[in-house]
C-alpha cells in the first residue's frame, strides 16, 4: 500500500551518524509515546510544522543526537520525550517563542528564555518535567515580568 500524504502530514526530517538523510512522514499532530527511542545513530532532527505536541520517551535514547530544530506550531514536549540525549548540545526553536515554561516535577516553574539554550538542553536530556512552549500573543506579558 503506498503512503498516503495528506494536508495534515508532516515531514520529520533525520540525518544519521553518517549524515544519510532519513526522511519520515507522519500523519498527525501528535508524535507518540516511544515513537523513535533508542536510535543511536540519530544526529540531527528537524520536526516540520503541524506537530503541537511530542509524547513521552519520543526520542528517548539516542545517545549520538546533538541537536533539534522544532517547529512554531510545538506547544508542549511530555517528560522523558529526549531523557538520555546524552550528546544533545542545540535545540534551535522559532523566532516566536517568547517564552520556556519547564515544570519540574511536582514543584514549582521554571520559565527559561529561548537564548538560555544549555539550560533547555539539560532539562531536556535530564527528563525533569514537560516543557510548555509560549509564543507571542498566548499570554498576558505582564504575568511573566
């Protein structure tokens, strides 16, 4: 059966160790629980626009990935969804993130800026919480001052 690409697909594009591009076509908006975990030789990642939520363990493992590009329709990333990344150095997110709010745990918020890369990193490969991604015009600017 050939592969139906439709309005709603959404390219994911992945380069290996050995810089060979793996395109993928995904069909949804939502990149599921486990969904390419333990791949050790995933590079470099770039989620195409439509995906609004990627799930837990998503990416979990693959230890040679050091970096991700994500894209402005991305709201949320669930806990564990790059725990493990042990390589991940960048995560390059759109000019209109204004703001990162990362939950940790059970505890209180963390809102990071977009320019504090390595702290979104390590959060990230540590797994602590889901991450919330606010762009202009979500929210009021005065809750966050």
């Amino acid at each position: 059966m050939p592969l139906k690409i439709t309005k709603d697909s959404c390219f994911i594009r992945a380069i290996d160790t050995d810089g060979e591009v793996l395109p993928i076509v995904y069909n949804g908006h939502f990149i599921g629980r486990n969904f390419y975990e333990n791949h050790p030789n995933l590079k470099e990642l770039e989620i195409g626009e439509r995906i609004v939520e990627i799930g837990e363990r998503a990416f979990e493992g693959c230890t040679s990935l050091t970096s991700v590009k994500l894209p402005a329709s991305l709201k949320i990333i669930r806990q564990d969804a790059f725990a493990g990344c042990t390589s991940l150095q960048k995560v390059i997110l759109d000019e209109s993130v204004t703001k990162i709010n990362c939950q940790i745990g059970r505890g209180g918020t963390l809102i990071l800026r977009p320019s504090h890369n390595e702290m979104v990193v390590k959060h990230l490969v540590a797994g602590h919480g889901d991450i919330e991604i606010l762009h202009r015009g979500e929210f009021d600017p005065h809750y966050w001052d």
